[in-house]
C-alpha cells in the first residue's frame, strides 16, 4: 500500500471581476506532466487523466472527432486500455472537480493541457446519495456542479491512479486536526478553517446562534481574529468546495469539523467569470456549485492559509528528483531509474516513500532494492523516516519489452504535513528503438 498523501487541492483566489483583465488560472499547464502518450499527470493530485473524451482520437498533439456521449450507467460500466494501462475509471465528483478552470468559460478547462473539450456536462462516478435516479456532473461551459438525471447522456473524461492517491468524495474525520480554538486543520488541503459560520458563536465543543447573511461585497470587508489570528479571508470556490462531503446530504458538510452548520448556500471569494456582477458558491443543503448575484445574501465560513502558520506546524517538505542511466536504449536493454528525494522542511517527513509509475505491462526487472514493493500500477519503495535536510535514493533496474517514447514519474509521499506539494513529482521520457 502506498504511504496516505495528503494531496493538495489549495488553488489561487480570482482576482478582478467579469470581462476585466484575465482572472488567474486555477489550473495552469505547469501544474501537469504531459507523459507524451495522450495522457498528463496533475501534479498537484498525483492522478492522471486522458487529454481526450471519450470518443476523440489522441493523434499525437491534438484531440480529433466527437466526444461519444453515454448514460450514467452506461459511463460507470466503461473500461478501456488506453497509454498501456488498463485501470482507466470514471473518476468521482471531487475529482472531477480538479480541473474544472474556474478562470475561462466556453469551455471551463485548460485548453491547452484538455484540447478540444467539449463544452458539455461531463459524468462523475458519484450518484446522488438523496435520490438513486440522480448522479452527479460538471459542465465544462460554465464549470457548473450539479446533478441529473443518470439517463441523461454526458460525455465522460477518464483517469487512473493507485487507490491511496483517490480524491475521497467525502470529509471523513481523521482528515482533520482538531483545536479547542474553534478551528479545524484540513490534512488534505493544508488549509485551516473557523469551525463555526460567521455569525455564529464557538463554545468549546459546538457553534451556537444563527449564521449571517452578507452580500458578496460586504463578504469580502469580513475580518476575524478567531485563535489570535489576523489573516482569515474568505476561500476561493475550490477551496470552499474541498469541504463538500457528497456521500451525505442535508447537510454535505461533515457535522464533526463543522457542528450546528447553517444548511445554506456559502459565498466564495471568487467571482464568476461568465457574467459581470456575479460570483461562485456553494450550496451545503445539496453540494451544487453555482453562481449567483453580488446582491444576494448569502452565509459566509473563513480560512486561512498563510507562511507563518505553516512555519509554525514545523511541516516536512519533499522534493524528488528523477534521473535515467540512458534517454535512448534499444528494446530489452538494462535502463535504470534513480529518483533521489530530499527533506527541504522543519520537521521530519514521517514514512516516506518513492513512487515509480512506469508502463507496467511493458518492462521486466533486472534489479530491485529489498525495500521496494512491485504492483500492477506502480512500484513503492520505503525510505522510513526523512530527518529534515535528509535525503535518500532508491535505484531500480528494469528493461523495455515494447518500443516508443516513454515517460516515468517518481512521487514523493509521507504521511506527515507538507509545506509545499508542487514539487513532490519528478518526469522522464526515454525512447526505446528496435
């Protein structure tokens, strides 16, 4: 099993409003590894996705043809061999959520790392826990969350990764660190949170009173100085949206980090690019992610993320670097790979590992360290615990049964808090000839 990483969904407030100078990207393209296969690597979650729908043609460079469109039942079914790998999946509503870019509109992706999309709703693998004739999608116009019914036909963007790098489609309560302060820590996120609404009232072990309703300007002018901090601000639509639980409803917040929550709409601080005057939300009655009016009032919960809190954690920080004995070898000639991963941070990385993802299905191995483990996704080797300024490697040895262009990532996990996630994947790309 690979080591728990908490995986990094924080992504930058909009800045600006509608059809002003451009909002800034929640998804630049140096954000993803292009494995030169028809497939990238989101850095930030660690999965990987098809640059193509369903139905289109990866040529090399761009997405060709029309998207095929399926029922939700028909979407979950699928199961394709796609880059040499055959664990492709519909991926789940949180996942989904990872690339929508909250930046653009027509279409609400990154065009240049997803070309071609079309600008429909896209299935989740995630149906409506309220209601068993409804799942849930994301329309890649406009970057709407919502649900349908699961005979609509959508068009479906698959994705791969190990079962310990799934985005969970819930807040479970071990993600979080609890303080007496009236505040939370998302482990996944990195994020620190005001358990209570504001409006609302910490006691010591529940809110009490009844939440605020602001419109979106005043939202903005709320200041705080919950736990002595100074740097509560509101969150940007993912980061509000990282806390949806969709496996409940009524509300889809987990009751244990947020007790006594309003079952309400939630302002973000993010305004919506496709209408001037008009800004993100989300609603924590349903999980639904829209857009409303500036004038509508609406609930507000505060976070923060700033340099001296995580300073203050003593967090770990990971960098790994990947490196190949060869970038050219002949077919079933020895490679190896060494991917070397140092402890930048404050305090020591707990269980740290290094992952190599590689064509599984197309190599054999010549050498493998003890401490490495081999599964049918990828290979896992133990490096215990990274004392800070520490650095361990782990070299493997393998041969290429099949030719082309190659790529191979290395990841960096630990079970411990990170200050920076950018930098824990590490690309190579090699070419096999005859």
């Amino acid at each position: 099993m690979l080591t728990k990483p908490y995986l990094l969904l924080l992504l930058s407030l909009f800045i600006g409003s509608a059809f002003a100078a451009p909002i800034r990207q929640t998804t630049p393209t140096s954000d993803f590894v292009d494995n030169h296969d028809g497939t990238v690597t989101h850095k930030i979650t660690g999965l990987m996705w098809m640059r193509c729908a369903m139905g289109q043609t990866w040529t090399g460079s761009v997405c060709t043809g029309t998207a095929t469109t399926y029922t939700y039942d028909a979407a979950k079914k699928l199961s394709y061999d796609f880059a040499g790998n055959s664990d492709w999946r519909l991926p789940n509503i949180a996942e989904l959520q990872t690339i929508v870019e909250r930046g653009t509109i027509n279409p609400a992706i990154n065009s240049e790392v997803f070309d071609n999309t079309p600008t429909w709703a896209f299935w989740s693998s995630s149906p409506n826990v309220a209601s068993a004739s409804y799942a849930w999608d994301v329309d890649f116009f406009s970057g709407y969350v919502s649900n349908y019914y699961r005979s609509y036909v959508f068009a479906v963007r698959l994705v791969r990764a190990s079962q310990s790098l799934v985005i969970s489609e819930a807040t479970r309560m071990a993600e979080f660190s609890y303080y007496a302060n009236g505040t939370v820590l998302h482990k996944r996120t990195g994020l620190m949170w005001q358990r209570c609404a504001v409006g609302q009232a910490w006691t010591g072990s529940t809110c009490t009173g009844t939440a605020g309703k602001y419109t979106f300007d005043a939202a903005q002018k709320l200041t705080s100085r919950l736990a002595g901090y100074s740097d509560w601000r509101m969150p940007a639509v993912n980061e509000l949206a990282s806390i949806v639980s969709y496996d409940r409803m009524l509300p889809t917040l987990n009751k244990i980090p947020f007790p006594n929550s309003a079952i309400d709409v939630f302002w973000s601080a993010s305004p919506y690019v496709g209408r001037s005057g008009y800004a993100w939300y989300v609603y924590f009655r349903y999980g639904g992610i829209g857009s409303l009016n500036w004038e509508s009032a609406f609930a507000v919960r505060l976070v923060r993320t700033s340099p001296s809190w995580v300073m203050g954690l003593n967090t770990s920080d990971l960098t790994v670097k990947l490196k190949t004995s060869k970038h050219q070898v002949s077919i079933k000639q020895p490679l190896k790979y060494t991917a070397t991963v140092n402890n930048t941070g404050l305090d020591t990385a707990k269980a740290a590992s290094v992952v190599f993802y590689l064509k599984m299905n197309d190599i054999t191995f010549d050498h493998l360290p003890a401490d490495c483990q081999v599964s049918s996704a990828y290979i896992e080797c133990k490096l215990g615990d990274l004392p800070v300024n520490a650095s361990a490697s782990r070299t493997i040895a393998i041969s290429y049964t099949k030719l082309g262009g190659i790529g191979a990532n290395a990841l960096a996990l630990t079970n411990s808090i990170e200050s920076n996630y950018d930098n824990n994947l590490s690309h190579v790309a090699i070419t096999v000839l005859p």
